[in-house]
C-alpha cells in the first residue's frame, strides 16, 4: 500500500497528471480564446505547439528541480569529504581512506532515502515532499575530548535509519573523534566535532583552522540555517577533578567557541548544556538502580524560560533550579533506603544528594563564566542544563568523603568501580522532545535572509508592477478604443457631410475634391491610428484595438471616392489637354496617358503616373501648391494601386482620331527625343554638382547667382556619363518602343517604319543633334552661374585667396571637370585612345548602315559621316576656350597654372594688408589687383567672372578692414574718453553747469593729446589736409570713408588745439591784454582780478594791462568790482576752471576789428565799462566757432 501511494503521489505522477489536465484545457477551449482579432489556438498545429511548449517547460522546471537537490546532495558530500586547508597537510591515513569509502557509500544510500513522520497524513506529506538528507534539521555537539559526547549519541535511543546498511550508528574517524562523527537519525543530523576543535590545546593552529574552515563548509551547505542548535558537553569529572583555573581555562574556550559560531554562522541558536557522565558521581547507580524505563528516559535537569532581552543571568536561576533538583533527590532518598538492604549501598544512596551538591558550585561557575551577558559579544541562548549518562563504566568519585579523608586525615579507601549496566539515563526524550522539538528555535542568516527578502520583495514588487501595468494597459487601451470608435464615428460623419458638399460635376479640377480625399484617406487609416484620434497605436493595442474591424469599410469608400470622384477628373483633364492643341510632343504623351485609362493591356502606372505629375508640376504649377501636389500624389499612387477600372466617362473616339492624325505629321526624332526626356534616364545619373567635383573646400569658395546650392546642378542625362552610357545606349530603345506603341497609340494612321529606313533618314543624327544642343545650353547656363563667394571681412578674403591658389586648389578640380563635361568628341583626361577607338567604331557602323539601306532602296552607298562630327560642332566647340585654359602645351603649362599663381601673389598681398592693418598700418601699395583684372576679359567662363570678381573684392575688402580698425581705434582710444570727461560739460557745450577739467581738455585737445596722436599716427596718410574742410585721399578709385561725419571732428579738434595751446604748450594758456576804452562818469574805478591779476581803471591813462590765464596763484574765480558800489550789487563773479570764458558769457561783445581783437561791455547796475580785449593770437578762443560745433566722435 505505502508503495502504491508512493507511486500515486509521486512528483512525477502528479506532474503528468497535471500537465495532461492542461493539454486537455488547451486542446478543448483553446480554439475559444481570442485576443483581438487573433486566435493563437484556432488551427491544430498552434494547439499541439502550445501543448509541446507547456512540456518542454514542465519537464525543464522538474529537471531543474531534481538536478539542483542531487546537486545539493552533491554538495553536502563534497563538503563532507574534503579536508580542511589547515588539515590538507595531513597525510590521510588507511583508516580515514576507510572512513571515506564507508561515507561515500552512505551518501549514495541517502540520496535514495526520504525521511518523513509518521502517521498517515505526515506519510503522504513525506511522500509529496520528504526532506533529503541536507534539510533536516541539524545539531552541533561541543565539548573536550573525553567529555562523554559519543558515548551520550550511542546510548540515546534515537533511531538511526542507516544502521543496517552502514554496520554501524555514525560515520566516524578512527581512534576516537579524530574530525567528527556524522549522526544520521530518521529527525535531525548530530555533528560530533572532535573534541580538540573545543579546547584547541594540542595543535592550536592546526585546530583553529580547521575549526573554521568547518564553519565555513556549514555556511556554505546551509547558508541561510546552517546549524538549528549547540549540544555543549561538559562531564562531571572535568567539573569536580579540574582546579578553579582549569576549569575558567575551559570554560573560556567553551565561551570562545560559541562566539566564533555565532560570527561565523550570523544565527543565533539555541544552546542545551549536557552535564555527561552524571554515574561518576558516588552513589548515581545506587540511587537510580531501580528506576523505570520512563523515569530513565525523562531529561533530568532544567530548561529555561526564553529570554527576549538577552539579560538573563543564567548562573542565578541555574542556581535556583539547581535546588529543586537537589530537593527532590533529598526527598526521596528515605524511599530509596526503605527499599536498599545492602548497608554499603544504603550509605552511597544516602550520600548521594550531598555528592550532587558538591556539584553545584563548579556548574554554576561553568554557567556564569560561558553564559554570562556582555556588552561586547552576542549573548548565547542557553535552553537549559541537563545530567545525562549514557554508561555507566568507570570508578565513582567520592568528593565528600575526600574532602573528609583530607580534612581529618583518614586514609580514603578507592570507592568500587561501577558495573555495566547498558542503560543510558535521561537522554532519550531529552534529544527527542526537548531538543528536536525546538528545531525551530534556532534563527537564521540575516544577510541571507535581507538578501532573500530583497529578492522576494523585488520579485513582488515586478509581479505587482506588472499586474498594475497591464491593468493599466488594458484601461487605456480600452478607454482609448472607445474614443477612438467615437472619434471615427465623428470623423465619418464629417467626412459624409465633405463629401457630399463636393460638387460633383464633370471638371478636370482637382483641387475641390482634396479635401474630401483626405478626410476619407485619415479616415481609411484606421490601422494607423492617426493623429486625430488622440493616442499612439500601441496604446490601442494589447488586443483590444477596434482599427482593423473599421479599416475595411473606411477603405472601400476611400477608394470609392478614388475612382468615382478622381479617376474622371484626370480622364477630363486629359481629353482638355488634347483638345488644347498643346505641342506635338506633350500631344502624344497626353494621348498615351489618355488611352491607358482605357486600355487594360497597355496600362503602365509608372508611366500614368509620371506623365500626371509632371503635368501638375509644370501646367497647372500656379494652381496648386507644393502641399497640394503631394497630397494629390498620394492619392494617385492609392488609385494606381487599385485594380484597372474603367473611368465612368466614355472614350472620345473622334477626339482620338483628330489627335492621332495631327501626330503624323510629327517628326520621328522629335518623338524618340521627347520620350527619352520623360523616360527617367536622368534618375540613373548623378548630377554633376560643385561641391562634388570642386572637393570639400566649394562651398568656401563657390556660389552660384541665382542662390541655387553648390549640390544642385547640372542633371544627370546632360552629363558625360549620361550621354555615353545613357542617351547613346537608349535611342534605339526608345526608337523601338515608339515603333511598339504607334500601333495602339497612333493606330493605322501612321505606320511604323523599319530600322533602316530610321538610320537611312539620318534619325539617330537628328535626335542625337537636339540632344547635344540641349547639352550645350545646359552648361552654358550652368557656367554662367558660377561665382566666387562674395567676402565680407579681410579674413574672409584672405582664405578664399588661399584656398584658389592653395596645392589643392578647388579652381584647378572645377575647371577640369567642367573641361571634361563639355568634351565630348575628344579627351580631356586621358582617355583619347578608348574616344577615338569609339569613334571609329561608330563611323564604320554609320557606314555600313548606309550602305545597307542603299542597297536596299537602289540607291548609291552615302558617305559615311564621321560619328563625332556633332559632338564637335555642338559641344566640344563652344567651350574650346574652356578647354584651351586647362590644356598644357607640349613641355609647358596649362594657362591655368598662371592664373593660379597670380592668384598667389593676390594671396601674399592680402597677407601683407592684414598685418598692415593689424598693426595700424596703412596698406601697401600692389598691382596685383590691377592685373587679374586684366587677365580676366581673356578667360574663359566662369574663371573670367571668378577673376573680376576676386579682383574688384580684394581692394575693397583691405579698404573696409582698415576702415574697421580706425574705427575701432577712434572709438576705444578718443570717442569713449571724450564722452566721459568733455560731453555736456563746459566749454563745448555753452549751456551745461558742469565744467570739464583742465586736466580732461589737455589729454583731449592738447599737442600728442588723444586726438593729435590718433590722427597723426593712424589717419593723416589717409587724409588730404591741404583743403578746407579735410577730406580723404582717393586710393584705387574709392576714398577710405565718408568726409561728413568724424573727419570733421578732428578738424575742430586741431582748430582747439591751434587756439588753446599755442607753442605745444600742454595744458591750456592764454594772453590777454585789457585796454580801457570808456568807462560810465558815474563810476569812480573799475577793478577785474584774474586769479590775483588786477586790471585797474580809474579815469586816467589809457594804458593796457596784461594778463595770464590761467593765473598763477591757480585759484578758480574771476572777479569784477565797481566804485562806489551799489547797496544791492556786489559787482560780476565767476567761479571754476573756466571762470574767465563764463564772465565773457555775461558781458557783451563786439567785434573789434580784427580777428585776435574784441571789445568787452561790463554792464553793472546800469553802468558800463567798455574795455578792447586783445588776444596773443587771431585764433580767437573766445569767438572759436570749432569749440561750440566739436562733438564727440564714436567712429571713423
């Protein structure tokens, strides 16, 4: 029965069982499940898939899960059986050799073997998930060597399932616990470390290391619990034989022990302290001789309560417990004699609860020494403390009566061995009901545990992330899906109201029916999502997108109004072209694109479409705009896309036929030559532009007049490439395909004609000539275009001036290229030999052509006309010149090659002018500028424009720079300063309060002052002074800048200068002489004081008085003073540097017949003293009209 519900309840069984249920859920209501419009289980195929990918990742998943408990396993063995690093050293002896293959046997048993509890529920528990080997709970036991902790695990009477199949209880090391014995039981695994991994007294190094390389391989194996407790042993004797420092040596290996578990481990656990080898003590085996099977197995001993704050003294309640245990063995002890007859051993029962005590005082000194709190180390969970004795072997000690026999000095007879009994006392229920019921006590790695509740929460945390997301998802995709039908909805009944708003009547007009195209096009575009409807498409989607079901009929009308409202329109605007009576060549294309409409078999919608566009481009170009075209390109490229459909409106037969007789007439060549235009021959080509072939540096040094870019140029079908490898390659084959359609196209009325009828008219000359003609204009247009950048700045021209005389030149790179173009007859880079082998070739082929059709017609063979005739004549001479300015003679050079060194020499000036003008030079003088003008009415075009252009710029350009730089130069060394320190002050503007210092009117006015020095230094070679006003000098035909404006400032400037310091003085100074002339009766004496010089007037003499300004004492005030004086007068008084000027502004003055001469009228109260003021010069600075008309100037 067991064996059957193993086999039911298998892992295995169950997973098919359950893999079977979903294939049938996958297979039955499969084909029900639609996401969207998509049904991933519709077909058969997609259900047997699904179904072979849930058992792929069934089968994975068990694998896995059984490849990682074998690896565990595996893992558990590796550890066991690998030595220590401390202990590799150790040569491994023939009995560990035998340990290892008695474990190995046993690991190979207990990977088969489940361990599960009894009863039925806990057996099918077992069965559905038993627990290997590895996750048992395990127990380490401690203790020195000798401390009974074997002999303990021997006699516990726990079941060890493993027995009959190892020989033995334990997987042990021979000569006692040499590593550690390994206790397999059926409900924990008992690790019995050698007992010098304790005390660590033999090797200390050996043994610490190999201590804690054993720790290690448990945090290894069970890193997140690697131990569920500590058993620590400590025997009886070690307690009572020890002195008191052998036993604190021990107990504080014991603690120390502990403490490494606890850091080595990170868990803390619970500790169960066994007092071994309890029948040593006189009198154990007498006392409990007679004790029961149960009293036997019950734990003797105390627990302790669960201490929460880790501040337990646990030597105090062991001292407390340790009483009640004492008491209860004194209580029984008169019980116990009633029952003894033996008087020897009435006396050993009798002395039994004194030998006890004597225990008493050295466990709780163990207790306290190992257990005791403190600050500084993790407190141990001590559970309890308990007397064991596995057997009972060995000579009783007798404490007391040694203490006695010392005491009084009595000899001590040796007490009587104990005899074996094989019993084992209270230890079965101790180990299973104390000790492996708290299993569970024990704590676990809290790195381990942080880093897996990281982990388990960061895995929460993305399963609820992506709950909320999909929820999230799906609501706005559902949201999004309603507003979207509803905006649809909306949109098609705006679109059903444009539509029929559109008038409908027969009109080749397109541009009425764009809006309705459009609004019926966004709304065909259900698939798209289009902007209108608010979202992006993906946050339509996640299967609820509602675009497809509505894309259908959207479509349909979109192409409803494609062929009912369009398609007529370009069939009407075709019949209007050819009613026009357009050109014989737009005449047969329109007649070709109408007949396509109408002609299934010859329907060619590149051409349709092609011919169309070209027609909105060109013909109806003022109608419709760039937008327009494309929208209406669009909807042509839909209706093209459509199945051929018959427009609605007959064909125009009679039209036709009217149409189709005037194209008879059309010459042949003209036809093969307009369809080759319209053939797309130029798309195969690249244009020949500047920025290619001039290089990278063009752009600097190119333009193009009529504001086209350098990367537009000439097409390509007019270049070299398209006309050998385009034109001439597809004449033929447009003649062929003209022969093709005449039939459909022109009908009867115009025949085809054979081929060599073609070359014997001279068609292929004749298309070839309107070719080649075309070519030509193109490029000389083209030509014509080119310029050189026009510069703004010196620098500017100075690099264009590098860059066309630099080793690589762009000129030299454009003018060859522009040679080669247009030579099409001969060779302009090297490849004369393959030109003429062509040309050859192509003459023996004219030939024999006209031979052919003579022979054909009667007629006499025609001279064959040479194949590069018209190359010559069209193309190669028009542009001789260009090809004569880049061809060199035999041993000479090419004329470009001077053009460019002239080029060189305009560099090096222009180099010369910039540091000029750098360094406040004027410019030197050079003719370069006059000779590239010369030379450039000879070049050839462009380079004759290119040099007019170069040579006209490059005066201009060094005048502008040094006109910049004196501009520069006056506003930061005179304009800045003369605002601050003169404008709106006194004396240049007359009505301001505020004074200019003397000091501000020297550095401006003075001799080497600001305006002196600039105008000597930078401006006098540039400015005529011999003339009245100063104008600049003319150089190169054009004068540096204007005469109006600041020129005339620096002629005031020198004016002042001339009138204030006269004979280079530096600072301002002035002469005068004040001569009385007549003075009013009614004044007794005229006094005016100049800083300290009296001029003094009282009626007498005429005499003149001289006076300085300023005057030497340096004081700032001008007085006048009459007598007698005025009650209400105090006379004239002035104040300030220009003290003098003001009282002059207060007098009348009049001219007193020469220049340097005026007459003062001092009128005070009414009365008048007229005096003549004579200055030391006729450059008056009291009449200087520069001095109220000078401003200050802030550019040349």
């Amino acid at each position: 029965m067991r064996k059957l519900l193993g086999l039911v309840f298998n892992r295995w069984t169950l997973s098919a069982v359950l893999l079977i249920a979903l294939a049938c859920v996958i297979w039955i209501v499969g084909p029900a499940v639609t996401i969207g419009t998509h049904r991933p289980f519709d077909s058969e195929a997609q259900r047997w898939t699904a179904i072979g990918v849930l058992t792929g990742i069934v089968f994975i998943l068990l694998i896995r899960q059984a490849w990682r408990a074998r690896a565990g396993q595996g893992e558990v063995a590796r550890q066991l059986l690998t030595p220590a690093p401390a202990a590799a050293k150790e040569a491994e002896s023939a009995d560990l050799a035998a340990v290892r293959e008695r474990f190995e046997r046993a690991l190979v048993l207990l990977k088969r073997v489940r361990f599960g509890d009894r009863g039925l529920l806990h057996g099918w528990r077992a069965r559905l998930g038993g627990r290997y080997l590895y996750e048992l709970p395990w127990y380490l036991i401690i203790g020195a060597p000798g401390s009974g902790k074997t002999t303990a695990l021997q006699n516990s009477g726990l079941k060890f399932p493993l027995a009959d199949a190892l020989g033995d209880y334990k997987l042990r090391g021979v000569a006692g616990t040499r590593h550690c014995d390994w206790w397999f039981t059926d409900r924990a695994v008992l690790i019995d470390t050698a007992g010098r991994f304790t005390t660590q007294d033999s090797d200390r190094e050996n043994d610490r290391a190999t201590w804690s390389g054993f720790l290690a391989m448990l945090h290894r194996t069970r890193p997140r619990q690697p131990i569920n407790g500590v058993l620590v042993a400590v025997s009886a004797t070690e307690l009572l034989a020890m002195n008191a420092d052998e036993r604190a040596e021990h107990a504080a290996a014991v603690r120390k022990r502990l403490q490494e578990l606890h850091e080595g481990l990170n868990v803390r656990f619970p500790i169960y302290l066994l007092v071994t080898k309890c029948d040593l003590l006189a009198g154990f085996t007498d006392t409990f001789a007679q004790a029961d099977r149960d009293l036997r197995a019950a734990p003797w001993g105390c627990t302790f309560a669960l201490d929460a704050s880790g501040q337990r003294n646990d030597a105090a309640v062991l001292d407390a417990e340790f009483e009640r245990l004492q008491q209860r063995l004194v209580d029984g002890v008169v019980e116990r004699l009633q029952r003894e007859r033996d008087p020897q051993r009435r006396a050993r029962i009798y002395g039994f609860p004194g030998q006890f005590a004597a225990l008493r005082g050295t466990l709780r000194e163990f207790v306290d020494t190992v257990f005791s709190p403190s600050r500084f180390e993790a407190h141990p969970m001590l559970r309890g403390v308990y007397c064991v004795s596995g057997t009972q072997e060995g000579t009783p000690i007798d404490r007391v009566l040694g203490i006695a026999a010392r005491s009084y000095g009595l000899e001590r007879s040796a007490p009587a061995p104990n005899q074996a009994s094989g019993r084992s006392y209270f230890l079965s229920r101790l180990l299973g009901e104390v000790v492996f019921a708290e299993s569970g006590l024990a704590g676990t790695n809290l790195r381990w545990e942080r880093r897996r509740s990281l982990l388990a929460l960061s895995a929460y945390a993305a399963c609820g992330m992506l709950a909320i997301a999909l929820i999230a998802a799906f609501t706005v995709s559902y949201r999004g899906n309603r507003r979207y039908v509803a905006d649809v909805a909306a949109r098609a009944h705006d679109v059903q109201q444009l539509v029929q708003g559109t008038p409908n009547r027969a009109s080749p007009d397109l541009l009425p029916i764009i809006p309705a195209l459009e609004a019926t096009r966004v709304l065909a575009e259900t698939g798209d999502a289009s902007a209108a409807a608010g979202s992006a498409s993906w946050q339509l989607g996640f299967g609820l997108f509602q675009g497809r079901k509505l894309d259908r009929a959207a479509r349909t009308a979109y192409e409803r109004m494609l062929t009912d409202a369009m398609l007529p329109r370009i069939a009407l605007r075709l019949r209007q072209q050819l009613q026009s009576g357009e050109a014989p060549e737009s005449q047969y294309e329109s007649l070709k694109a109408y007949l396509m409409l109408y002609d299934v078999d010859h329907f060619d919608a590149k051409a349709l479409k092609s011919y169309i566009e070209n027609d909105w481009a060109t013909q109806r170009g003022a109608e419709l705009s760039a937008a327009q075209r494309a929208q209406l390109s669009r909807h042509l490229d839909a209706l093209l896309a459509l199945p051929g459909g018959v427009p609605p409106l007959a064909r125009d037969d009679k039209l036709v036929a009217s149409v189709r007789a005037q194209l008879g007439s059309v010459a042949l060549p003209q036809r093969i030559y307009d369809r080759l235009l319209q053939s797309g021959l130029d798309d195969e080509f690249p244009e020949f532009t500047i920025a290619r072939a001039a290089g990278g540096s063009a752009p600097l040094v190119f333009r193009r007049t009529s504001g086209k870019p350098l990367t537009q140029g000439v097409p390509g079908l007019y270049t070299r490439e398209g006309y050998t490898d385009g034109f001439q390659k597809a004449i033929d084959r447009v003649a062929a395909q003209l022969e093709g359609e005449q039939g459909w196209v022109l009908g009867a009325a115009a025949p085809p004609r054979d081929p060599v009828q073609r070359l014997q008219g001279g068609v292929t000359d004749d298309v070839r000539r309107l070719y080649l003609t075309d070519y030509a204009t193109t490029w000389t247009t083209f030509i014509d275009d080119i310029r050189v950048v026009s510069p703004s700045s010196l620098t500017q021209s100075l690099e264009i001036a590098r860059l066309l005389s630099a080793p690589d030149s762009p000129l030299p790179l454009l003018m060859r290229a522009l040679s080669r173009q247009t030579t099409l007859a001969g060779s302009s880079d090297g490849n004369g030999v393959i030109d003429k082998a062509t040309s050859k070739a192509g003459a023996l082929i004219s030939s024999g052509a006209q031979r052919v059709a003579g022979l054909v017609n009667g007629d006499q063979p025609r001279a064959p006309r040479p194949a590069a005739s018209l190359e010559a004549t069209l193309v190669d001479a028009r542009f001789a010149e260009l090809r004569a300015a880049v061809t060199a003679p035999e041993g000479g050079k090419a004329p470009l090659d001077g053009t460019i060194a002239l080029l060189n020499d305009l560099y090096v000036y222009l180099n010369t002018v910039d540091t000029a003008v750098k360094g406040g030079m004027p410019p030197p003088q050079s003719p370069v500028g006059n000779q590239i003008k010369a030379q450039a009415p000879a070049a050839p075009k462009p380079l004759r424009a290119l040099l007019e252009d170069v040579g006209t710029t490059s005066s201009q350009i060094a005048k502008t720079m040094v006109r910049g730089n004196l501009s520069a130069e006056v506003r930061s060394q005179v304009g800045e300063f003369c605002q601050q320190a003169l404008a709106g002050r006194y004396p240049l503007d007359r009505g301001s309060s505020r004074d200019a210092t003397q000091a501000d009117f020297a550095s401006v006015f003075a001799p080497g002052g600001k305006f002196d020095k600039l105008f000597q230094d930078k401006l006098l070679p540039y400015v005529d002074t011999s003339t009245r006003p100063w104008r600049f000098r003319t150089v190169d035909g054009s004068a540096l800048g204007a005469d109006a404006g600041t020129l005339p400032q620096f002629q005031r400037a020198a004016a002042i200068r001339d009138a204030f310091f006269a004979g280079g003085a530096t600072t301002p100074s002035l002469r005068l002489e004040f001569k009385p002339v007549e003075m009013d009766p009614a004044i007794s004496q005229f006094l005016l004081d100049i800083d300290g010089q009296i001029v003094r007037y009282a009626h007498g003499p005429q005499i003149p008085t001289a006076v300085q300004w300023p005057g030497p004492r340096g004081s700032t005030q001008v007085r006048v003073e009459i007598s007698p004086a005025s009650p209400n007068s105090s006379g004239m008084v002035s104040s300030g540097p220009w003290a003098l000027f003001r009282l002059f502004e207060r007098v009348r003055i009049d001219d007193g017949g020469a220049p340097e001469r005026f007459r003062a009228t001092f009128d005070i109260d009414g009365r008048k003293a007229i005096f003549e003021v004579t200055t030391s010069s006729v450059r008056n600075p009291f009449q200087l009209a520069e001095l109220g008309q000078f401003s200050c100037p802030n550019a040349l």
